[in-house]
C-alpha cells in the first residue's frame, strides 16, 4: 500500500495584481486503534492488518478504577494481561478508565493518592514493553458536572508528575462534554479524545442505533467555538446486540450478528433490526427468556463516511489521530482496511 501519511495540502493565494506561495500546510493523520479486551497478544492478522493500514499506534485500556464500597477506597480492576511479543514498532498508550462513582465518592485528600497509585500501577505494567517506552498516558472517565472538580484536580496532579517526564496527558471526550464546556468544564490536560459513538440512548426501547445515531451527533457538534484543547477522533467499527426484556435493557451482547439468530425454532424476525425470542435459551452463553427482544445495532462504511462529514467541522488541529474502536479480528474483519485508509483519507478532502 502506498504511503499517504502524513498528508500535504497546498493552498496558493492568488489576486490579480500578485501572486504568492505560501510555505506548505502539513495535514497530519494518523490511524490508531483502541484496544478493550483484558489480553493484549496481537494476533498474526490483527499485525497484518494495522501493517496494511500503516497503524503502529495502539490505545490499550491498562484497568479500571472502580470504588470498593467496603473499604471506602479506590482500587484498580480488570487489569490487562500483555504478551509483548509483536509490539516492537508500536507506541503503547496506556488508558485508564475512571469510574464516575469514583470521582464522586473519592474524598479530595485521596486524590494525590490516587494519582500515585494509578502511575505506579502503569510503571509496573509498562516495564516490559519495549523501548521507547510511554510517550502519553491517557484517563478515560465520563465526568459531570458534580464530579468535574474532583476529576480535574486527579488530572492535574498527574499531570505535574507527567510534565517534569516530558510525558502528555490526554483524557476522553463524550459529546455532552463536548458540547457544553461550561457545565463540565474543559480538562487540564494536553490533547483529548473525542468519543464519537454511544452518542444515541441504549436503554430506549425506541432508539434505532445508539452507537452510530448521526441526527443525535449532529445536535452535540452545533456549538458556536471550536474546543480549547487539541482535539483527536475516536470511530466506532464495532456491533452489539442489545437485549430488552418487558422493554427494559438487560444485557448487550457483543459481536451479535443477524446469523446466530437464523434459528427459527428459537427466534423470529419481526423487524430489519429486530428479533423475538421465541422460547427461553441461551445466546453467548446468556440466558434469554421467551418474549425478550433483541436489537442488532452495528456501523457500516457509508454511515461512518458520513461521520467524517460532521467531524471534518469541527476539527481544530493540523496533527490529528483518528482511532478506531476497538481492535478485534471480528471487527477487522467486518471492515478491510481499505475502507479505514478512504475514511481517514476523508478528513484530508
């Protein structure tokens, strides 16, 4: 695959007495992809595929932070297990997801605490990652404006440890935090990274697609300024099934595809997105109980084409990454990596 990044774009000025060329205006983009699952050991198509897609950047999620309600104290969870083998060329950025509960119920003389305890945990897991090492660590919490004040000093204590390293601090965007700035305030960090799935309502029975709902995004991205703070892109390339009972949400399953529900025996087909469950079963090793009724949301190439169209106004750096959610043979697999190049190549029209 030929090279196109970084991407060039020439703009020449020209009037009818004068002519002049401007030095060049260097659009930088770069893929990048997340990875969620609690094992990072890259698989030989999962190499092949981001060496395709010339992607040598990986988002991996290292724990979470979640509140023991017996102990009263924050304490880390779901901690990635990593097979370092295949990771040479890779910049590793280790993401910490931050519950809200916790920047909430977290007393403020904890917070230097927490900071510590959360860069210590990624020294630990980083060591054996090969050279050269961390370069930007990144905290992903869906904050409010109850738990902004809180967050926010947890950000800036670790960013002065970070700083004096030569290390960046990024944190998550959601679009509700996107759009209003002034409620839930604009983080002191160095860059962010705006989250641009889950913007529809999963609970509702009614919603159509909640991972992808363009109508909805549009809405959160009519804002008169553009954000203070280096703002990068994250896409969704990933599906679910979501599971209602009696109307209520109850479970999501991953993956999901209309042909595990082709079992007529088990399911029916009452709508384009939409299956009833026929008789009690289990489904991804779930139990479901006759009468509950599955919803398959998913994204295609055209829907996220069409994102690139939102997002391309509301971009406000020349060095952007676009990170795509979340690395997953299933998922690269729905999507060949000549898709991703076009949607990346997008952004430079």
């Amino acid at each position: 695959m030929r090279r196109r990044y970084p991407y060039f774009i020439f703009f020449i000025l020209i009037n009818c007495c004068f002519s002049c060329s401007p030095l060049p205006q260097e659009h930088s983009i770069s893929p990048a992809f997340y990875h969620w699952k609690q094992e990072l050991s890259l698989l030989r198509e999962e190499s092949n595929y981001l060496r395709e897609l010339e992607c040598t950047k990986l988002y991996v999620r290292y724990f979470d932070v979640t509140w023991d309600n017996e102990t009263k104290t924050a304490v880390p969870a779901s901690i990635v297990e990593m097979d370092t083998v295949g990771l040479n060329g890779f910049e590793i950025i280790p993401v910490v997801y931050v519950t809200n509960e916790v920047m909430i119920a977290l007393p403020e003389s904890g917070i230097a605490s927490l900071a510590d305890n959360i860069l210590k945990k990624i020294q630990s897991l980083s060591a054996p990652l090969p050279a050269p090492g961390i370069s930007e660590i990144q905290i992903d919490c869906d904050w409010t404006g109850t738990s902004r004040e809180s967050y926010f000093k947890l950000l800036k204590a670790l960013k002065v440890v970070l700083e004096s390293q030569n290390i960046r601090l990024s944190t998550t965007l959601r679009l509700h935090q996107y759009h209003d700035p002034q409620t839930t305030g604009v983080p002191p960090v160095d860059r962010v990274m705006l989250m641009f799935y889950n913007m529809g309502e999963v609970n509702d029975y009614l919603e159509t697609n909640s991972i992808l709902n363009l109508d909805a995004a549009a809405n959160y991205l009519d804002t008169p300024r553009a954000y203070p703070l280096p703002m990068d892109l994250a896409l969704p390339i990933f599906q679910w099934g979501c599971i209602f009972r009696e109307g209520k949400l109850v479970h999501l399953s991953n993956n999901l595809e209309s042909t595990s529900l082709n079992d007529p025996q088990r399911f029916v087909k009452t709508g384009e997105k939409h299956f009833t469950v026929l008789k009690s079963t289990y489904l991804q090793g779930y139990f479901l109980y006759k009468a509950d009724e599955i919803r398959l949301e998913s994204v295609s190439y055209d829907r996220l084409m069409e994102a690139v169209g939102l997002l391309k106004k509301v971009r406000n750096t020349e060095s952007l990454t676009v990170s795509f959610y979340h690395l997953d043979t299933f998922n690269l697999n729905r999507f060949p990596a000549e898709q991703l190049e076009k949607i990346l190549l997008k952004f430079s029209d």
